[in-house]
C-alpha cells in the first residue's frame, strides 16, 4: 500500500515537472466556474468593443477605465458570492465601489488559484 | 508535513508583507511573448528592478496562451536573479530573489514597482520573431515598449495596436492594494 502511494506520488511530481503545460491544464481545468467566468471577463477586454477607446488610451492613467471595470464586474460579483457573500454584504462592505469589489475578487481568485496550484504540487 | 505547513506559512507572509504589486501577464496570443520588465518607484527611475541580462534570466517568455503571475521578488517563479540598480552612477548588480534587499523592509521591495516592459513577440516555441514575412529579421512591428506612463526614464504608452495583435499594460486598485496586467491579444 505503502509503494503503490510511493508510486503515484513520485508519478505525479515527475508528470508536473516534465509536463509544465499539462499542469498548467490541471490548474485551470480545477477551478470553479466562477473562477473560469472571472478569467474569461479578463480575457474579453481584449474583445473588439471592449477594447480601449482613443479617449480611454489618452486619458494618462494606466488604472483601467471605469467602463471596462464594469465589463469584470458581473463576474467579479459571482465570484465573491461564491465564498458564501452575499450581495449586500458586499454592497456594504465596498459601498458598491466597483475597485473594491474588484480588488476583492481579484484575492478570492489568487487565494483560490494558490490552493489549487498548491494541491497539483502536493 | 510541518516542514511543508511551515514552508507554506513563511511563503504567504512573504507575499503578504511586500509592497510591490502582483503583476500578471496574460499573453491570449497565437506568438510567444519575450520582454524585459522594469521595476522603478513612482516617478522616478532608480532604484530599479528588472528582469533582463546579466541577471538570470535576461528575459521573461511567456509562451502563446499562457498567464504568468509574480506577486513578490522572493516568490517569483522561474526567476534566478533580478537586475538592481540602485542609483544612476552605481553598478546593476544581479541579486537572487531571496536577498535581503528584495524583501521588505528594505527601501527597495517596498518602493518600487513594476512599470515597463520592452518586448517582442516570437513565434509559438521558436526563436523567430513574429514579423511582416515571418522572416528571422528582427522586426519592426509589436516591437513592445510598454508602460504604465508615469516614468521619464521608460517611455512607452500604456496601449499598443498593431496588425498583429494589441497588448495593453493596466492597474486595478483600490484601499492601497494594486494588480497589475500586461495583457497581450
């Protein structure tokens, strides 16, 4: 019993180390789906109409502009609902500042990644 | 087990008590993404911390549809050494990440932050870069100086458009706390 969970250990650490992108695939196929919405909200700035406007690049900030935050924030919503938040928890909490629920988001998806990456490792 | 919960432990306080931001580089791409990236507090140029030669390695890949996170120096994955340079008329010296001058308190991991990139984008798994024939000839177009526009000594634009594909460089923050993102589509 002892050798056989020896086995599947060393398998598993010597599949990660030589297969970086299959361990990449674990991660993202082991997040939740509000995870994967999340990231796919990231990924759909890069959408043709989501994509910065000539006044948006001009603007001189580099902090995302308020209408592209607010492409995130459904997602970003079912994120931190997902930890078992609810809306007006959260409502209160930020005071409905789409930032903060976003920063707060951001976390939850770190944390939970981190986990994630941390269980494939082990 | 301990040993591991302990690892696990002193891993999180390190990334928790650092200053800098967590960067995160998402190369949606078809082309591999290979840049150096800059460090520097706001506003001015040194200190700075980058990931470029001599130091290990000379530059970040981030290969066609992939994510590369780095939330603190000491953590930084697949990073044997930083550039940092402290002043204009002092050597760029390489540091490993766990130096003590890349954690806090030192004025170095807590001042600075990443700012810049300079980067092209290569061909899926090649060392061609992606350009107007596909050619080996260093190209001219996605040739990436990219920024969060707060550094005279980096001047890049925080957006790129090209026939290629856009890249963008941008900060989510709020209560102190800041992400920022290269992404490249």
């Amino acid at each position: 019993m002892k050798k056989l969970f020896f086995t599947v250990i060393v398998s598993i650490t010597l599949l990660s180390c030589t297969n970086e992108s299959a361990a990449v695939n674990t991660v993202e196929s082991m997040k939740t789906t509000e995870m994967q919405k999340f990231d796919r909200a990231m990924k759909s700035l890069g959408d043709p109409a989501n994509r910065s406007t000539e006044e948006e690049k001009r603007s001189g900030s580099a902090e995302l502009s308020d209408r592209r935050k607010k492409i995130l924030l459904p997602s970003a919503m079912e994120l931190i609902q997902s930890t078992g938040v609810t809306k007006d928890e959260i409502q209160k909490k930020t005071n409905g500042d789409i930032s903060a629920i976003l920063v707060w988001a951001i976390q939850i998806n770190e944390e939970k990644s981190a986990q994630i990456r941390n269980n494939v490792k082990l | 087990m301990k040993r591991i919960i302990l690892a696990l432990i002193i891993g999180c306080s390190g990334s928790l008590s650092s200053q800098e931001s967590k960067l995160t580089v998402s190369n949606y791409s078809t082309y591999d993404f290979h840049g150096i990236l800059i460090a520097t507090p706001l506003g001015s140029c040194y200190p700075m911390v980058s990931i470029s030669g001599p130091a290990v390695p000379n530059e970040l890949v981030v290969p066609a549809g992939t994510v590369y996170g780095l939330s603190s120096y000491p953590s930084a994955t697949g990073i044997t050494s930083f550039l940092v340079q402290t002043s204009a008329t002092s050597p760029a010296i390489p540091r490993a990440p766990s130096h003590p001058s890349l954690s806090p308190p030192s004025g170095i991991a807590t001042m600075t932050d990443w700012r810049h990139t300079k980067f092209q984008m290569y061909f899926a798994g090649t060392s061609v870069p992606v350009s107007s024939g596909g050619t080996s000839v260093p190209e001219t177009y996605f040739n990436g100086n990219l920024g969060d526009g707060t550094n005279s000594c980096w001047l890049g634009d925080s957006y790129i458009s090209t026939t290629y594909g856009d890249a963008e460089f941008f900060k989510i923050s709020s209560g102190g706390i800041t992400y920022s993102y290269i992404n490249i589509y």
